[in-house]
C-alpha cells in the first residue's frame, strides 16, 4: 500500500465511521482492506465483535498475553497460529484496554499497520463515545425521575420534602413564594427532546421544571416560579421558560399551552388544575394559549361545619380499605382509568378491581358521573378537614344531605354565576345540552339521540361550553364534577322559583334530569 492507498485507506475509513458505523461495521471494512481476518477483544477477553472466519481459537491460545496487554505491560504483540500471523495491538491509554486482533497468512506491510492502529484509535473513540452517549441517557432518566419527584411532593403542598429530595442543589423554583403551572400539549415523541434542550446542568429548567405527565402521554406539565419585579411584589413570569412555551405554542401547530393563575408554591395542586382547564380552553381557541379566568371554587363556599358531617359520613365507608384501594379511588373519581393505571403504574385491570372494592364498601356504582362528583366532593372537603374542627367527624345520623348542601345561598349563587355565560342568546342550546349529557351520564350519542342532533354536534357544543366556562369536560373531564353540583344548586333555585310563581335563569322544565 503506497503513500495515495494509504491516504485513501484513511478517508475511506472516515467515511465508515461518520456513518455511524458500528464495530462490526468498521472490522468488516479493515478485514477487506488488510485481506486479515479481525476481532475487537474487550478487556477480559471476551470477543465483542470479529468479521466471519475469524479464528476464535487464535484468542484463546494467547491467554497471558492478552493480559498484559490490557492491563498495560504490553502496548503490542506478534504471534504465530498455525501458518498464520497474529497481531495484537492495545487501544486506549487507561486499563483495562480492548485489544485489536488481525490474524493473516503473511506480514503486514508498515502502511497496513499504520492503518490497523488508526482504525484500533478509532473503535476505541467510538466505544468510549457509546459509553458517555449511555451515561448521559442514564443522567437523563435520573434527573427526570428527580423532576417528577419534586412535582409530586409539591402537589402534595410539601415544599420541605420536595428542598429533602434536591438536597445540596436545590432548584430556584422551590425558593419561590408563588408559582405558575403551564400546561404543554404537544406529540408526546416531543416531550424528551423538549425536556433535553432547555436542561441547565443541575438537570432543571432555570426557575422552572419540565416534567413528563405520566397519565397524559401528551402533556408537559411545567411549573414556573413568580418572580416579583422592582421590588413591588408584582409578579411577572419568567420571560425565558414561559417565554419558550409560548414560542413553541407559536411555532408548532399541534401545540397548545394552559397556564394557571399564580399560586402559593404549597397549592400548586390547586395550580395544576387551573393548567388543565386552561389548556381545553386553549385547544379550542386560534391563538392555542388560554390564561385560566375561571370561577372560583366551590369548596370554601359551602356550610363548613355541615359540609365535613356529610363529607366523612359519605367516605367513611371507604376508610375501612386498604390504602391502595383509597389511593386509586381518589384519582379514579376525577381521571380516566387508563391515567390512573400509567400514573400509578398498575394495569388497568388492577385500577378495575379496586373500584370495585371501593363500590362495594361505598354501595354505589362509580360509573355514574354524579356518584363520582359527589365522592370527589367528599375526599377533597374530608382531606382538608382539621381533626379539631367542627363538623370534621362523621355524624352516626343526622349528617345532611348534598342536594341540602348544594341549595345554601352561596352554592346557589356560585352556581349561578359559574353557568352564567351559557344564558347568552347565542349559546342557549348549550344549557340543554350540558343538562342533557349530564342526565345521560356523559354518553354523547344517548345524548345527541335525546336532542334530535348528531354526536358531533353535541360535542362541538360541549367544547363550545369548555371555552366559555373554562372548564375541562372532554380530555381529562376534570371539570365535569362542576357542571353536575351547578346543575344541581340551579335545579333548587329553578324549583324555588316555580314554587313562587317565578322563572329562575336556566331552568328547563321537561329536560333531562
């Protein structure tokens, strides 16, 4: 091989490895260039690749050789096989080393052996670059599992647990007094490469985080800290991870983006929330990105003292079960069963079984939207309740009902004030619908068929109703519990005014129940 072959030796093996060629790949190739056979020995001796024919015996009659050359005390070896030629030669400066074997029936001309250690430099490159490529993806997995962590422990409200889990490098978002959920919607082959490209080197997102949703496959959920602004305590979001998402909004048309209202750092549940109802919003509007400015909610404005009484009596029963059984009832009541699965990591059969337990301690079917809407109710007021506090143990008897919950002034007038864009002329048929989907227990096409109207027609009006009462009825139907307690504030105030001589505002007698 002269000095052009030589020349031509080394572009054409380039070229191999710029392919992203794999060692099986490069061997092959300097096998046909040497007219040798080759083998790629890891430390250990063990043959990781070698090209067809090659003499495996030939490895294994060198033994201490092998040794010391990996280990160090030999850079390089000649040895005889029969009538064949071996040679050895080391790659890498730290030990243990892979070896380069090339086992041919006569001597290597000086340019072959020039070329056989170039390519042994590079195998070892490329080893090396495969092994950091799987550090890094192990890096990757961890400080997503990291992120996750922390998103959970704050929707949990347990900022100390969430500063425990950073230890040393804790994330500027949990120095945060307020924070802001956005909500992603994007392809959810997306979400890793998003996540990689706006890591900083603690593995976080600047004064944000980026978390992989594990119940919507879709969605990146991404709470940002508030930052106050010339020292005023008026917050603004961060220009350069809020400013991000919505040029991806922007520039992607799959894309949409809710964004919360800003929230206490320990409620960012609460913010979570508001995210999900935003992005419905968002995804039915042109622009892809909705703020939520939503109604208040209905919690804090019902009979404390009664409304625990009636909360523990209803999830009493469900407190005899295991914690497991709890747990999956709690998220099965507001998220599809599937969600629950992937967010649990339990088969959907699994989530399946503990409903049941759950129904049958309860005596009441959770695939009724109304019997969900009311246990919702139930664990969230019961979660919240003080031990101390008036009303938080469960009443034997006497503990009032929901409907009687549901009729205090302040439900009434939340519930009217919350249903309150469906009275305006050009949306009066979507009152009827909700009531109508509601009645039918959300089945649109028992729905559709009550209203004379086609499926699609009930849920471009139920999107519609999405919008204008920034709630989400359709993709997680987190929103849903509150159409039903509204429907139901509004039945009694309606019955109040009929019983008076009046019409009440949405009343529509002869609809579905």
């Amino acid at each position: 091989m002269g000095e052009l072959g030589w020349e031509q030796g080394i572009d054409e093996l380039l070229r191999v490895v710029q392919r992203r060629a794999s060692p099986a790949d490069v061997l092959d190739w300097l096998g046909r260039r040497t007219a040798t056979a080759v083998a790629w020995v890891c430390p250990g001796g063990r043959i990781e690749a070698a090209t067809d024919g090659f003499p495996h015996e030939a490895v294994e009659a060198l033994g201490e050789r092998l040794v010391r050359l990996a280990d160090g005390r030999l850079g390089a070896a000649t040895a005889r096989h029969g009538d064949l030629e071996v040679h050895l030669e080391a790659c890498g400066r730290q030990a243990p080393r892979p070896v380069l074997v090339t086992v041919g029936a006569a001597g290597r001309s000086r340019e072959a052996a020039a070329l056989v250690s170039r390519a042994g430099g590079l195998l070892h490159l490329l080893g090396e670059a495969r092994r950091a490529d799987h550090s890094a993806r192990g890096y990757e997995e961890k400080a997503r599992a990291l992120r996750f962590a922390v998103l959970t422990a704050l929707m949990t409200g347990d900022v100390t647990l969430a500063r425990r889990m950073t230890h040393r490098d804790v994330p500027p978002l949990l120095d945060a007094e307020r924070v802001r959920v956005h909500l992603l919607h994007c392809p959810p082959a997306d979400r890793d490469r998003l996540a990689s490209a706006f890591q900083d080197a603690s593995g976080y997102h600047g004064v944000g985080l980026m978390v992989h949703c594990p119940a919507f496959l879709d969605h990146l959920i991404c709470p940002i800290a508030e930052r106050e602004r010339d020292g005023e305590g008026s917050g603004g979001l961060d220009d350069r991870l809020a400013g991000v998402l919505r040029r991806l909004v922007r520039e992607n048309r799959g894309y949409a983006l809710g964004v919360s209202r800003p929230h206490p750092i320990a409620a960012t549940a609460a913010a979570y929330g508001e995210a999900v109802h935003a992005l419905a919003v968002a995804r039915n509007s042109p622009e892809r990105l909705a703020v939520y400015h939503g109604s208040p909610s209905l919690l804090p404005l019902l009979p404390r003292p009664a409304a625990l009484s009636w909360a523990r009596a209803h999830v009493e029963p469900l407190l005899g079960e295991a914690k497991i059984t709890q747990d999956v009832t709690r998220l099965a009541v507001a998220f599809p069963r599937s969600a629950v699965a992937r967010l649990l990591g339990i088969s959907r059969t699994t989530v399946t079984a503990h409903c049941g337990r759950a129904e049958r301690a309860l005596q009441a079917d959770l695939g009724e939207v109304r019997v969900r809407a009311a246990l919702d109710l139930a664990l969230a007021l019961a979660s919240n309740a003080l031990p101390s506090e008036p009303g938080a143990e469960a009443a034997a008897s006497g503990a009032p009902s929901l409907a009687h919950l549901l009729s205090s002034e302040p439900a009434v007038d939340w519930a009217t004030g919350f249903l309150e864009p469906l009275g305006e002329a050009a949306h009066r048929d979507l009152h009827a619908t909700l009531r109508t989907w509601v009645g039918h227990n959300t089945d649109a096409q028992r729905a559709a068929e009550a209203l004379s109207v086609s499926r699609n027609t009930v849920r471009a009006r139920l999107r519609t109703a999405e919008r204008l009462l920034n709630r989400d009825l359709l993709t997680t139907g987190s929103g849903l519990h509150d159409i039903v307690h509204a429907l139901i504030a509004t039945d009694h105030r309606a019955h109040l005014s009929d019983r008076s001589g009046h019409c009440a505002p949405w009343s529509r007698r002869g609809s579905a129940p």
